[in-house]
C-alpha cells in the first residue's frame, strides 16, 4: 500500500520487488562475465546500517552492509 503522507523535504516513491530467479541468474552471469560493472560507493559494517543512509553521509553510488566479513563471521 502506498504511503498516504508526503514528507516536507522530498518525494515519497512507492515500489514492490518481486525477485525472479531467471532475471538474477542473468544479472550474476554478467557480473562475473565482467559486463556489468556496479557502482559502489561506500561498504559499511552492520552496525552502521541507520547511519550509512543518514542525508549528511550520502555518496555517489550504491551502499552496500557488511553482513558477514571476510573469514565468514556474521557481524552484529
């Protein structure tokens, strides 16, 4: 259900994603293939989720959360 209030400062978009396993199959070949190219802008750990969308943190590209580091332990 969209939002019913529109915030002061900006616009409200409403959206549902429905993962379909044929299209992401298709997006992870072509990110390995090297065809497609993500722009990351920040990598941050789980515990910096709320403040890694704060508006004064904000950087070109997509943030990516940290779930798990590199020896494979989840982070909290």
């Amino acid at each position: 259900m969209p939002p019913t209030v529109r915030p002061k400062d900006g616009r409200a978009s409403f959206f549902v994603v429905e993962p379909a396993r044929a299209r992401l199959t298709d997006l992870a070949q072509r990110l390995r293939a090297g065809r497609l190219k993500p722009i990351v802008g920040a990598v941050r750990p789980l515990s910096e989720t709320a403040s890694a969308f704060a508006r004064d943190r904000r950087t070109p590209g997509k943030t990516i959360i940290q779930v798990v580091d590199e020896q494979g332990t989840r982070r909290s």
